[in-house]
C-alpha cells in the first residue's frame, strides 16, 4: 500500500531499543522513576532506574523527556468511509503519531454506517496496514446510526467492535437506548451517548445565553446535556448496563454524573480539550473553526469540567477530532459544519492543565492512557513488561504554537488556532517501531 | 394433603404432591395409549369444549384426542366461528357455555388472566391451555412427564430454558412446575428477553450458552417469534441464531446425555438447528407431543372427579 511512503522507520526497531535517561511515567501502575526501558521484539521487556542492555542494543538517550505508554484516543471521526476529501486513514495516522497517540476509537456513523462486520473488519485492517496506529472501531447502535433499530452487537462485536453508539447522533429514543444498555450487557459491552436532547439542540448552532443573543445564533441550552444524561443514567439504573458519556462538557451533567459513580451504576463519561480549554467567546467574531458539537460553553462550565478532570469524575480525554475541509467551515457561522480536529493537539492542550496546576502529571496521563485502556479492556495503557511497546517521549516543557494550515494529517480546522502550548512529542513509537519524531 | 384444585389454571401454587399425582396417572395413560386399549367410558355423558380465541394447531388437538380417548363428547369452537367476532365479550360466552351444560372447559386466550376470569363464571371445569405471556400448564406437565421418562426424577436436575423467556407462557409453568419438584433451573438469553426480576422467581440467569448450558441435564428451547425482531428486542434472526440458536457446538456445553427439547412448532435455523432436533437420540420433541395427549387425559380425569354439576347427560 502507498500508504507507507511517510513511515521512513518502517523496518527498523523491530529487533531491540533502550531508551535510557528517561522519566519513565505509568499513570496506571502510579511510576515516576528516572530510568532505562527496553524494547524487545515489539513488547516492553523491562524497565528500571539502572537497566542494562546486551552490547550492540541501539540506544536513545531521551535526556530526561517523558517515557509514557501511547496516548489512547477514544473518541475520534476518520474521514473513512465516506469523506475521504476531509480525512484519510493515513493522513489521520500521521496526524496521531505526531500527537503521540497509538490507539485510536472511531465513531462509526460514516457513510456506510459501521453496522455490518465486514464494514469494521476493512477499517481494523486498513488501521493495520498503517503501521502506526491502532485503529478500534465502534459499531454503530443502531441501523445506518438512524436511532432505531438496533444493530447485530453480537456479530459486530466478534468483527472487533470496540463498544456501540450511533456516533455524533444521540440515541434520542428511550426505548432504543434502553434496549441497546440491556442487550448489550449480555455481551459485556457498554453504550457511548453523544449528550444532547436532539429536539433542544434542532437548528442550534452555539450555547444559548448573553453570547448566542449578542450574535444573534440560535441558541442550544446547556440543559440539553443535562437532560439526556439524567435519563440515560435511570436506563443505566434499570437495565444494569453500562452507558458512557462522550464529551461531557457541562457542571449540570457533570454532577449527575459524579452522583451516578457514587450510587454504584455503571456510568463512565470521556471531555475533550475544547471543554477545558476554551469556552463560548471563542466563537466571537464568528470563528467557524470553534464550533463544535456539543457547543463551547460558559466558562463556569468548563471550570466544572475542570474540577471534574482532577476529581475523577472524567474518566478520560479523548481527541473528539473531526475532519473538516474549508468548504465545511467557510460559510456564515449557523450553516458552517460543527467540529474541531483534535489529534495533534489531544496531548498539549491536556498539559496546559498540568502547566496551570489543576492536574498532577500522572493525573493527565491517567486520563490519557491507563484509563481508557482500562476502559476499553486494552492490553496498552501500561509500561508493564510484557505490554505492547507502544510509547510516547515528549517534553513537558518545549514550546510551540498551533497553526492551522502546518498541522501535521489533512485536517486543519483546529479550534485552538494561535495557541501557544508547552509540551511536545519528540518520538512516538508502535509495536516497539518509531513510527514519529 | 390439601383438596386437588376444581381448575387447572396455572402451576404457580400446585403443591408437590399435585403435581406427582397427576404425573403418575399421566404415565399411566402413556402406556395403556402405547398399548391400544382405551377407557371411553370414563368421560362418557361429558362435555368438553375447547374454546381457543388464539390459532393452535397441536394443542388443540392433543386436548380434543384427550377427551375422546376418555369418551367425552368433545366440540371445537374457534374464535373465527364463534360470536366473539361479533362483540359478544368473555363474560357473555361464559354464560352462553353454562346454557351448554359443558363439564369441561378448555380455553386458550392471548390475554394473560382470560381463564381465571372465566372460570369465575361458568359451572365448567376451566383448563387453561395458554394464556398471554402468563402460563401453560399442560405443556409444563407434559414437558416434566417427558424428562422424568428420560432421566427417572426431576429433584436436582439441571434444567435450561433457552430464548424468549420474556413472552413465553411455556417457560414460566415450566419455571414453577420444576422449581416445585426440585430441580435446578437455569433461563438462558438475551438481557432484553428476560422478564424484569426474574432471578425472583428461583431461577439463575445466564446471557450466553456457554454459561447456561454447562453442565445442563436438560436443554428446553422455546420458540423465538418473528414479531420479536420487528420489536427490536433482538436485532436479526442470524444474530439470534449465532449466540442463541441450539446447534451441536452450543449442545456440546450440556451433559453428553443431556436431552433436547422444544414446545412447537419449530423455527428451524432461528432457535433451533434442523440436525439437532431431528436427532433421534438427544431431541425428544417428538415424545413431548406424545406425552401431550397422556397429560391431558389426566388433567381430564382429575378434574371430571370433582365436578360441581355431577350429574351426566
């Protein structure tokens, strides 16, 4: 496949690495050591403070950047099948080895729909034979993501379905979702819910409030999140299944979330960076590359998601990117495509909460690695020996900005445009091979 | 022991003792059908009506060759011939079958409590060959009599009832009736095709057939309905087929002696696949429906004993 041509490491590194001077850093084992790890036939064969390797391993000297397991992206939109103009898998591939990600899940309302088990095996394989990404996807919940009827979970999961859900369009029947929690249970798999009443959310095009008036958007109000999230979370109470929340990104939710944890249900929920970095007055002067879906909020709103980030509340961060091109967001504000990419940018802008003191280093890659891997029930995640060697070295502290246009894969349209962040990849490798930096 | 009950309406309440004694006499008139020889005098001068407001084929059958077996004068009434059609309510029918003098009353309804409303009303003996999603007793009878043929008692066995557990009348009787006699019994399915609090009633519940089988002395599968997959409890009858459909590898979890079962009628390649019920030496589908008849000869019997009106036409 052509597909390799950027992938100038493809055949090295599969025999043997020790990547020496590190702060080695495992959120799920709770490890900050200074130290050596070394790579062995694709898989972490040990790591520790004065390890040795046999004479003629090739060594790196990471000069005391991070050493931590590849960044895991649970929720993300390729631009495969369908929209192959805003995004391919090998563009998006580059995009994520930049950005440190290994493992990513993608939303399977494309066009097909991932409703039938030939449609996810293609995209597994097609993850496959980039080399450097992992790609696990979701199955859709329902029919062609329609919200009503349910796909074949069983035959769906077998294909390597990840866990359900109709994508960017929330189950909005009751009933529906209710019979995707149970029957999905029976398969040990759980529901992923895009939060907002679509009847509340119809025509709206921002976060209703001062802002939206002023601009003269229609409005989406922030209790249509709320909303669905508390009926979701009595369905996850009736049928015993296990809902996840995508993208939460108000307080009201968030309580309902933190007191379903609480109660014992089986409730999980992810952010992503635009919630906790940015809010509403990012769409002034009608920036179409900050809007999104669910729409930027009030910044009390994303000073919750905060404290809900370092209260584990959030169980993970995910990229929540979406392709699009310039003709998807050049156009008056209400008729412009919602959403942001998010690949290159999933680990910077998580660090900028580490840099401003609201989360432990651990915590952020805990809620970038080890909790999703834990949630998916991945075998990555960890710095274990034995663990598939898939890692990330950055600094914590170099300096870059955001610019739309030379972000690394096709999709440009980053909300964070102008940005300036600490903390960058320098390598990213998979399966033990540098596939970045 | 406490008096036999006038009706037979639903096993959910039959006492042990019940339960064996119309076991034991139904065992006996397996083999006196076995043997040829019949007892029509015992039911002669009696009348029973099957009144069925729901299609059945087989059951209705099994119950008419019941009473002529016994010699009662047996009359079918289905719902498209009689005055149902025409508004006449339950209540109405009632009376019109106490003008009757009918001894015997069959009846089959697709609302759950239709024969106990009735058997308020009418002189009859009310047998309640299925109603709604509620029971089925003669069939839990017939399916006990079946395995206590095959495996000698019913206490400790291991007893999965497969599929649509949710709309099955045939599995809650069955679910009361074993639980009674003290076996072991296990439903097996989709979480969406199991009714709301049904670890309740006694049984364990299991959402693959690995689990559910395991070690399993009986395999009952119930029929899984097309308008179940128009309903969305499940997604497709492959899908269906694949995680729950009986075939050999699914079997191969139960005992190696483990039996087969079904109520009828098949969908062969949905819940069941066509060489495991056609297998003369695990399936005995066939002898259920055999069983059927002798079952309901007792029920028959023990019921006409204590009929109200007991004098004979």
């Amino acid at each position: 496949m052509a597909d390799f041509a950027h992938l100038p490491y493809k055949r090295q590194q599969m025999a043997a690495l020790l990547i020496t001077n590190a702060r080695l850093m495992d959120a799920g084992a709770g490890l900050d050591i200074l130290g050596s790890l070394l790579i062995k036939s694709g898989r972490i064969a040990a790591h520790g403070p004065s390890l040795t390797a046999p004479e003629l391993t090739p060594t790196l000297d990471a000069q005391g950047a991070i050493l931590a397991p590849g960044l895991i992206d649970m929720r993300a939109s390729l631009g495969e099948p369908g929209f192959e103009h805003r995004e391919t898998i090998a563009s998006a591939a580059r995009a994520a080895a930049a950005g440190g990600i290994t493992t990513l899940c993608a939303l399977p309302d494309t066009e097909p729909a991932l409703d039938d088990p030939a449609l996810l095996q293609f995209l597994i394989r097609r993850g496959e034979a980039t080399g450097s990404l992992t790609i696990l996807p979701y199955g859709a919940a329902t029919i062609d993501c329609a919200g009503k009827d349910m796909a074949e979970f069983g035959l769906l999961r077998e294909a390597g379905a990840i866990a359900f859900t109709d994508g960017r369009r929330a189950i909005a029947s009751a009933r529906a979702m209710r019979l995707a929690l149970s029957y999905a249970r029976g398969f040990g798999c759980f529901i992923v819910q895009h939060p907002e009443d679509p009847s509340l959310a119809a025509g709206g095009a921002a976060t209703e409030g001062e802002l939206a008036t002023r601009l003269g958007l229609p409005g989406i109000p922030a209790a249509a999140e709320s909303i669905l999230v508390a009926r979701d979370i009595a369905l996850a109470r009736l049928t015993g299944g296990h809902v996840h929340f995508a993208h939460v990104s108000t307080g009201a939710a968030l309580d309902l979330i933190r007191g379903a944890k609480a109660e014992g249900l089986h409730v999980t929920c992810d952010t992503a960076p635009p919630y906790f970095d940015l809010n509403e007055t990012a769409i002034g002067d009608y920036r179409t590359y900050a809007k999104l879906s669910p729409p930027l909020r009030a910044d009390a709103d994303r000073l919750a998601v905060v404290a809900a980030l370092a209260d584990g509340t959030i169980d993970a961060i995910a990229s929540d990117h979406q392709p699009r091109d310039a003709d998807d967001k050049r156009l008056p504000f209400a008729q412009a495509e919602a959403g942001g990419a998010g690949l290159a940018t999933l680990l910077g802008i998580t660090l900028a909460r580490v840099h401003g003191g609201d989360l432990t280093m651990l915590q952020a890659l805990a809620l970038l690695t080890s909790n999703p891997a834990k949630l998916l029930n991945l075998e990555t995640g960890t710095l274990a020996p034995g663990a598939p060697a898939d890692l990330v070295l950055f600094d914590p502290e170099r300096g870059w900005k955001v610019e739309a246009g030379k972000l690394p894969g096709k999709a440009q349209n980053s909300p964070f445009d102008g940005r300036a962040l600490e903390g960058r990849v320098i390598a990213t490798f998979k399966a033990g091979r540098r596939v970045f930096g | 022991m406490p008096t036999p009950p006038r009706h037979l309406l639903a096993i959910e309440g039959l006492e042990p003792p019940h339960i064996a004694d119309m076991l034991d006499l139904a065992e006996n008139y397996a083999l006196l059908n076995r043997s040829g020889k019949t007892q029509r005098d015992l039911l002669k001068g009696r009348t029973l009506i099957n009144l069925f407001f729901e299609d059945s084929t087989r059951t209705r059958t099994s119950f008419e060759l019941a009473g002529k077996r016994l010699g009662a004068d047996v009359i079918n009434m289905a719902v498209s011939t009689s005055s149902v059609n025409k508004g006449e309510t339950l209540l109405d029918t009632a009376s019109t079958l106490n003008a009757m003098q009918c001894d015997l009353l069959v009846i089959r309804h697709a609302q759950s409590g239709a024969p106990a409303l009735l058997s308020q009303k009418v002189e009859a003996a009310v047998i309640n060959a299925g109603d709604g999603t509620h029971e089925h007793p003669t069939q839990a009878l017939l399916d006990a009599l079946t395995i206590r043929r095959h495996k000698g008692h019913l206490d400790n066995l291991v007893i999965a009832i497969c599929g649509d557990v949710l709309h099955s009348r045939v599995a809650r009787s069955n679910i009361h009736l074993l639980l009674t006699m003290g076996a072991r019994v296990r439903i097996v399915g989709p979480p969406t095709l199991i009714p709301a609090e049904a670890a309740r009633l006694g049984v364990e519940i299991f959402h693959t057939m690995r689990e559910g089988l395991a070690g399993a002395d009986v395999v009952m599968m119930l029929r899984l309905q097309k308008e179940r997959m128009a309903g969305g409890l499940v997604p497709s009858s492959r899908e269906f087929f694949r995680f729950f459909g009986l075939d050999a590898e699914k079997l191969a979890y139960a005992k190696s002696d483990a039996i087969v079962m079904h109520p009828g009628p098949m969908n062969r390649g949905v819940e069941i696949d066509s060489a495991i019920a056609d297998d003369p030496v695990r399936s005995v589908i066939g002898e259920q429906v055999e069983m059927g008849v002798a079952c309901r000869m007792a029920v028959l019997d023990l019921l006409a004993r204590n009929l109200r009106r007991n004098t004979r036409i």
